[in-house]
C-alpha cells in the first residue's frame, strides 16, 4: 500500500450553493414509494471539476443536507451519467437522510476529462476524488462509498488502497472480476457482452441515445448473435467498441490482457466495514459470494443481503429494501447509529416459500444430497448398479437451444416457465418423484455428469427446475462448462450451477435439465475445437450422458 497524505484544508464556513435537485430527479422521488420519509431539506452543487490522477477534470455533483451542522460523505463514481437513476437513486434519496453525495462522472464520460478505458483508471481517479475531499470545507474526514454493478467495481478499486477516511461500503450487485463477466465455464456470455457494451458505451451519453442504441441492439439481435464469424458483428449496432472486442477474443483469464482488471485482492486484507447485496437472478452473483467469502476470511466486518431480484430489479423493485439495508449499514458505521442493523450477517430470501432467512454465514453447511440421472428420465436418489449411457440428443449450432431467464444483466432475466424449451429434442430432462415433504436447498449446486461426444467439442448446459403439481417447470440456478472426449469414453465434467435457497414444497418434483446449450446467453459452441467468436464453421455434435451422472444439492433444515 501507498502512504496517504492528508493534508486536510482547515475547517471554514462554508456558504451553500442555492441551487435544487433537478426537476426529473425530484419528480422521480416523488413517485416511489415505502422509502422512508425525507429528514432534511437539501441542494446541489452541480458541475463542479475536480482533477482524475492525470489531471483530467472529472465532472462532479454535489447534493447535501440543508441543515446546519456535520454530516458524513458518500461517494459514488460511475461511467453512466449523473442524471436519471443515479441522481435520485443516490444523491437525492441519501442526502435527504443526512449526507453529502458527491456523485462523480469516470474519466471520459458524461463531460469528464480524458479517455475512459475500462477498468483501467478508477483506483488513481478514486484515490484522486478522496484528495479532493479532504480540501473541501465541509467535509468531516468520514467517508462512505455506495453503488451497484460498475458502480461497485470502483469502490474495490478505491479499497485495493483504502484511505483512512473510508469507514464504510456498501456494494450493490457490484462486481470485481471483468474476466467473470464475459466467461463461464468456457462458454463466452454473449447476452451480458452485448448489453455492457450499449450500457457503457451510451448510457452516459443520456437516456435518448442510450434507448436508440439498444432498441437497434434488440431488432438486430439475430442477425449479431447468429452471425459468423462472431466477432465484430456487434460493430452494426453499437459501432466500434475496442474494449468488447477486447473481451471476446482474450478467453483466458491469465493472459496479459486482463492484467491488473481484477481487484478481487482488494478484499484479501480489508478492514472497512462491507456491506453486499446481491439477486438470486443477477448475473454477478457469484461474484458477490465470492467477495463475501473473502471478507469472512479476513476477518472484515461485512454482511450479506440476497434477495428475489435480477441485476436490474434489485435497483427497481427491489430498491425499498435494498435502500433500506444500504442506509441502515451507513447509518451504523458513518453515525454511530446501529439500530437498524439487523441480528446475523446474512440474510437471504427463499424462493418458494417466499419468506427471508437470517443466517450466520454463506453458505450454510449443510450436507450434500446426490440426485442420479436415470432410465426414462428419473431422478433418483439411488446411485446406479450399472455404467453405460443413459441417453443420446443432437445438438445443432445452426439452430441452437435457446436460453430462457436465468442470470442475466438484460430484462429476460429470472425465473421462468421452461416447458417450451423443455419440449425440444435437444433438452434432456431427469425429474424425481412428488416430494413427500418440503426439500430445503441452501448454498451452491453443481452437477457432476459423464459426457461422451462424437466430434470429442461441445459444451453442456446444466439446469435445476422446481416443478409443480401442474407440470410447469420454473428454473432456479444453472452453468455451463466445456466438455473435451475422446472416443465412446465419456468424461467426467463438474458443471457449476450456481447458488440458491430454494424450498421445493411437498408435491413438488426436482428436475434437472441439461442441453448443449442456452444461446444467445452463451455464444453457441460450433462443434468443431474452434472458439465461438472465431468459428466460422458449424459441426452438430452427439451428446451420450452415462450413468452415474448426478445433481449435487446442499439441503438445509425445513
């Protein structure tokens, strides 16, 4: 770690600005509802310029409470504009509750200074932003950061080298690992490319613009995501995006490319106290857990908040408690206020049973139950006498099986019906008898299947369902993995699915569902050992899963 100085500008009178949140911003806060009632009068200080480590001026607004006296700092840095969410989101709805937000635009966005390069710039931008801080007169020395997905990323960033002002985080469905963020398993996120691409290159250039570029995404999205070879087809809606191009053809996450993207370390030795929050049906999931386990590990203050919500509906239909939690933590460790925290470090929501748990740790440990892949699509918790395959299915890149919901940063994101897709060839389904009583599934869930291929490529698409008494099959979690075979020898892959805390009723039945995989959210494996973005040639492939193929569940106390 670098020496902080702190030459903290002697504490003056400080005259405050006249001006008002913006009309839109104050008309959005008008219309939501069940936040808590305003406890200040505030204004904003917009368009201020303070120096980014090079010396670029970063555009920043200030909102602040208009009430004599003290009040803590928060400071949220984004590449997406200060306007519409985050004005309201951020600098309305929390200096209303006592604090000054100093909402800060990312170097070369939304009228800062200097070339935005992703991930590149944000740890000396950050560090820079605190400097400023300490001169201003208002400013207490107690500093906050608060903010969801990139947002989120900055605040590890600024943490990599935590200043000592900073006494808390709060990281909303917030990331640290880029290379997470377009590769799983082997397979490239084509779906979640694409929407950071429109989202980062347009949305700091406003809510116009923004809305055009992925309208043109969306009546484009077949002919992108079939195109081949896959690389640059994106360039016909969004233009020339370097940075994307640079994600797609850099796979591995050791090569040179992704150098010092990651602050994943930034948690390995943190003492700020750290508040997570994270959706079940969010795509950055995973990476929240990883955070959290990383703080436990280090022995860091932190708490976890999992809830209902898919990375854009923890920040709308999900914002009361989500704010709710966000303030509490802020309350309690930037004003010495700890009422509203609640009793354990995590809490998280169960999916059908639609009640919140509170938990001493995630994941819990709970013992793991082996569900086997059977004869006639059963699901069985015996494990097999016999080896040998179990059943064959074609699957086709030229016409490749859909993705339906699961973790996505778009709007199609989340639970949803899969009988359609389950109706197809190319989808196998293993589903166990009608529960006698309720299954708990808390923590993650994996699949260990045995695999065998006729070209020796492919990629393998596995999925836990909860269906009910009506047959209707709703997902719960998934993943991906590559599968190289040699021969009629099948190999034996471990697919990551993801976590869950899921209650499957009395009379509901566990399904697992596999295929060779879930396009456009993965680029489509092409059969042949070329890579999805490079593939130019399709090669159906024949999948044989072999017994001993099972469902793994972590199955906790009803």
């Amino acid at each position: 770690m670098t020496p902080h100085t702190q030459d903290v500008a002697p504490r003056s009178h400080w005259a405050a600005p006249s001006g008002k949140p913006p009309l839109s911003s104050r008309m959005m806060r008008a219309s939501w509802r069940g936040l808590p009632a305003k406890q200040h009068d505030i204004g904003w200080e917009p368009g201020l310029e303070v120096p980014a480590a090079d010396g670029s001026p970063l555009r920043t607004d200030h909102y602040f409470p208009r009430t004599k006296g003290d009040f803590p700092t928060l400071l949220v840095r984004s590449p997406y504009g200060r306007g519409l969410p985050w004005s309201p989101l951020f600098g309305v709805l929390f200096a209303e509750q006592g604090f000054h937000v100093v909402l800060q635009s990312c170097r070369g966005t939304a009228g800062s200074g200097g070339r935005f390069d992703l991930w590149r710039n944000e740890a000396a931008d950050a560090q820079a932003a605190v400097a400023w801080l300490r001169q201003q007169p208002w400013f207490t020395g107690n500093l906050g950061t608060i903010g969801p997905s990139y947002l989120g990323y900055v605040q590890w960033a600024l943490a990599l080298d935590p200043p000592p002002e900073l006494k808390a985080m709060v990281i909303q469905v917030g990331l640290h690992e880029p290379h997470g963020l377009f590769h799983e398993g082997g397979g490239f996120l084509l779906e979640n490319a694409l929407a950071v691409g429109v989202g980062m290159t347009y949305q700091h250039q406003g809510m116009l613009p923004l809305a055009r570029r992925a309208l043109r995404l969306q009546r484009r999205l077949r002919e992108i995501t079939g195109a081949r070879p896959l690389r640059r087809a994106h360039e016909s809606a969004l233009g020339e995006v370097p940075w994307l191009d640079g994600a797609m053809t850099h796979p591995d996450a050791d090569d040179p490319y992704w150098d010092g993207a990651s602050v994943a370390e930034a948690a390995d030795g943190l003492s700020v106290p750290t508040c997570l929050i994270a959706g079940w049906h969010d795509a950055l999931a995973g990476q929240n857990f990883g955070q959290f386990a990383r703080l436990r590990r280090a022995g860091c203050e932190s708490s976890l908040l999992v809830g209902p919500w898919t990375h854009t509906s923890a920040m709308q239909q999900g914002w009361p408690v989500v704010f709710a939690e966000s303030l509490a933590w802020l309350r309690a460790h930037l004003c010495d206020d700890p009422a509203g925290l609640r009793p354990t470090p995590v809490r998280v929501h169960v999916g059908g049973e639609d009640a919140w748990r509170d938990l001493d740790d995630w994941p819990p440990n709970a013992a793991t139950t082996a569900w086997f892949a059977a004869e006639n699509g059963a699901l069985s918790g015996q494990s097999p006498v016999a080896e040998g395959p179990l059943v064959s299915f074609r699957y086709d890149p030229a016409d490749p099986t859909p993705s339906v919901g699961g973790p996505l940063l778009s709007r199609t994101a989340g639970a949803r019906d899969n009988g359609t897709l389950e109706a197809r060839d190319d989808v196998l389904t293993f589903t166990g008898p009608p529960l006698t009583e309720p299954v708990d599934v808390l923590g993650p869930v994996s699949a260990r299947l045995r695999i065998a291929t006729d070209t020796g490529h492919a990629e393998v698409f596995a999925r836990l369902c909860d269906v009910d008494p009506r047959g209707r099959s709703t997902n719960i979690c998934d993943g991906l993995t590559r599968v190289r075979t040699s021969g009629v020898t099948p190999s034996e892959v471990t697919v990551a699915m993801g976590a869950t805390a899921h209650r499957f009723a009395a009379g509901h039945r566990i399904r697992l569902q596999i295929s060779g995989g879930a396009h456009p959210r993965y680029a489509r494996s092409p059969g042949t050992g070329e890579t999805s973005v490079e593939a130019t040639h399709l090669q159906p492939v024949h999948l044989t899963v072999h017994s001993g193929s099972a469902l793994t569940l972590p199955q906790g106390t009803p």
